[in-house]
C-alpha cells in the first residue's frame, strides 16, 4: 500500500490494489443513512477537450467541470447522511478528482475507484444466435462489498447516472441525468431535496424511486 499526502487538504490517502480508501480521519457514523456518490457525470464532467468555458481544474488529460451547486450539495448530504464516493474511473483519478472537490470537512467513509468494481460481461445475441464472444465486460457496483464495513443495505443509497453499474441493487439506486458541461444545469438542487425526505427512512429499498424527479 502506497500513502500519498494531499498537503493542501491536511488529509491523508491510501491507495492499494483493492481500491483507494480515505484513512479514518473521522469516526463513521452509522447512525446515518450512507450516500454513495459517483463522479463522472454525476458530480462532474470531465473530457480531453475544453468546453466554451474554462474548467475547474485538470487531471491527468482531463478538464474537469464542475456540476453547477455542486457545493450546496455536498453540504446538504453531510447533514443528513454519511458519506462515500465510488466510481468506476481509474484508482488514481478518482484519488486526484476527490482531493479537488470534496472539502477536508466532510467525512468519507470510503472512496473507491474501479479496482472495487466488479467486471460483468455484456452477453450479444446477433441473428437469434448467441455471442459470446462479440460480448465485453462493464464494471458493475455491487453493493454487498459495503456490508463488510458495518453498513446495512437497507439504510445505503447510491446516487449513479448510470443505471447499469447499480443495475444488482436498482432499490437502493437514484439515477441523476448525466451532466455533461451544461452551466444552467441545476439536477443537483432537485435532487438534494429529495435525498433528505430519505435521510430517515428506515428500508429505503422500498421506496419507488425511478420518478424521484415528480
């Protein structure tokens, strides 16, 4: 396990071959509900090559743009909910991207990148015939790897733009529209609103939340 210390943010970061993890700078608190947040089109935009305005910043080869209230919303979770990132990006991205946009005074009680993913593989049927091999893989979240850190399922979400990556537990799944640059964007605001009438519910996979927007 390697450590890489942020200095701006005073934090420390493990990054090993099972994932990236925040050390627990923080007690967890399980009292909450956890909020697993994505990144890529859920928080952010990032893309090779710059938009008709400038980003917020560079990873890698990637201008990232930040979705509009993306602060407002992050406090807002904090309040009412523990929370965690977990993307399906590479480790070492989503290292540098979490140490850009989530403030050192929020807890996380874990960040993940693709290396906790799960690779399931895409089955193509072509002329009432199956393909095996004209198939590939897609990282999927399964969220049974949480239950080893003390979380229940009944009190997790996950807030993804992609519905396939939580397609295994689609009752604990919010699906935002993918943000992809626009600046009159404003999903997160809805949506912030609508996870704290979740904050205390006691199964949230009993909640129908395919219409959260309604």
């Amino acid at each position: 396990m390697e450590e890489d210390y942020a200095p701006h943010t005073g934090t420390f970061w493990a990054v090993s071959n099972v994932g990236i993890c925040l050390f627990k700078m923080h007690a967890i608190d399980f009292s909450k509900t956890l909020l697993i947040l994505d990144l890529d089109e859920t928080l952010i935009h990032a893309t090779p090559n710059v938009l008709d305005y400038e980003p917020a910043f560079q990873v890698f080869e990637y201008h990232i743009y930040l979705r509009p209230h993306l602060s407002t919303f992050l406090q807002t979770c904090t309040e009412h909910f523990t929370l965690a990132v977990w993307s399906s990006a590479g480790d070492n991205y989503v290292n540098e991207v979490v140490k850009q946009i989530i403030p050192p005074t929020i807890p996380l009680a874990f960040v993940w990148g693709r290396s906790k993913c799960t690779m399931r593989a895409e089955h193509i049927f072509e002329e009432d015939h199956y393909s095996p091999h004209l198939g590939h893989h897609r990282a999927v979240k399964l969220l049974k790897k949480v239950k080893s850190l003390g979380f229940r399922l009944e009190r997790t979400l996950i807030v993804d733009d992609s519905p396939h990556k939580a397609k295994f537990n689609y009752g604990n799944a919010i699906y935002p529209k993918p943000f992809e640059g626009d600046r009159a964007d404003d999903e997160l605001l809805a949506l912030g609103d609508y996870l704290t009438t979740l904050k205390d519910v006691e199964n949230v996979r009993k909640i129908e939340k395919r219409g959260w927007r309604n």
